[in-house]
C-alpha cells in the first residue's frame, strides 16, 4: 500500500492543533433581516479581524466556512467578488475580513460547517484538535458547525464577542447553553492566547508566570 499523503498534494502546508473558523462572514446580508443582523456584525467584525491577527502571528491557520446561500453554480470566490463589488448590505463586513491568499474555504450548503463539506478532511490534515469558533449567525450556523465539531470530539473555543446574531439575546442565550452543553470556552477574544491554547491541546500545562519578589526582599535589595 502506498503512504498516505501527508499534504493533500502541497495545497495543506499547515500543521495545527488550533484552527481559527470564520463563518457565513462572507455574505452580501440581502434578507429581510440583514439590517439588523449587520448592525451587531460590524463591531463584532472590528473584534474578529484583530483577533485573525493574532492568529496568523501564532502560525494558527484561518479557515472561511461560509455558505453558498443557494448559489449551486458559484464558488467562494464569486461569493467573494459579488459581496466586495457590489452594492450590497453586506459589503463592509466583507472589507473588514476579506480572505488572504494563504487562508483555507470551505463552502458549505447548509447550516453546518461539517454537514456534506471537506472540512472533516481538511482539519484532519491540519491535524487540529482545537476549533475557534467566530462568525454569523451565533444562534443558527455557529450553533450547529458547534454541535457537529462536539460529536466530533474537538475542544472547542467560541469568543463571546466574535459571534452576532439578529437578536443579542438569544446570541447570549446560545452562548451559555454551548459553554454548558458543549464545553465552549466563550472568554471573550482578547483574553484568548493562541499559544495558549495550542499548548492546551497537547495536553501541556500553561506556564506559571515567575512570582512577583517578596515586599521584604524588595526592601533589602
């Protein structure tokens, strides 16, 4: 038997046990509640860009898990071009967290990041075990992309301010029912330290900061 590939042919050069998930941030937000939902996106985008960051700095991959929006005969990129070039509702989300060229997609046809796309295969490669979870909409695709990676025995983080919904209340209410139900560390995303977590995920204690020198031991110097 040959060797499994290891790289999917070079076109998965990462290895992490940490992922960072952007979901459904591409997205031109023409429905009926696309107003609203992108009144709570926009600040939440602010905090996710940072955040991408910061990931990136910590050599942790990014991948967009983002939904065709029943669009069978487009791709990611169309999805991309049409938010970004046209005069959608939707289309500063875009700008703030638009794709690099070293960053992962993956479409999705429903609510689900993990429902009949690549993404078991691709985390798999990356060889993660740790899933940040981010995006839109908190109470509906975090929610089951969520869900699915739990079945799937995956660690999972979800910054509190790094997920919108149309209705902050019942974003909140999800949020404490996946932190219970779940185990999501939903610690808001500036306390988040990715070297931190991939550290975590090997099962390897955090380091304990050097303690601060005595009063007296102060005074004696």
């Amino acid at each position: 038997m040959p060797a499994k590939n290891e790289d999917l042919h070079g076109n998965v050069p990462d290895k992490s046990n940490v992922a960072l998930l952007l979901i459904d941030v591409i997205n031109d937000l023409e429905f009926e509640s696309g107003e609203e939902l992108l009144r709570h996106a926009l600040p939440m985008a602010e905090r996710l860009a940072a955040l991408k960051r910061r990931a990136k700095e910590a050599g942790v991959p990014v991948i967009y898990v983002n939904d065709n929006f029943g669009k069978w005969q487009s791709d990611f990129n169309r999805i991309l071009e049409h938010c970004l070039g046209e005069d959608v509702r939707g289309r500063p989300l875009a700008e703030r967290l638009r794709p690099e060229e070293d960053d992962y997609f993956v479409l999705k046809p429903k609510h689900s990041g993990f429902f009949s796309t690549t993404l078991d295969i691709l985390l798999d490669y990356l060889e993660a075990r740790t899933l940040v979870l981010t995006g839109l909409t908190g109470d509906i695709c975090v929610l089951f992309t969520a869900h699915d990676a739990y079945m799937r025995d995956f660690n999972l983080v979800i910054p509190a301010d790094c997920v919108a919904s149309n209705d902050p209340s019942e974003n909140e209410y999800t949020l404490r029912k996946m932190a219970t139900l779940m185990d999501a560390d939903v610690r808001p995303s500036a306390e988040i330290d990715f070297d931190d977590l991939k550290r975590a995920s090997r099962g390897e204690p955090a380091p304990h900061p050097e303690p601060e020198p005595s009063q007296t031991a102060r005074q004696s110097r």
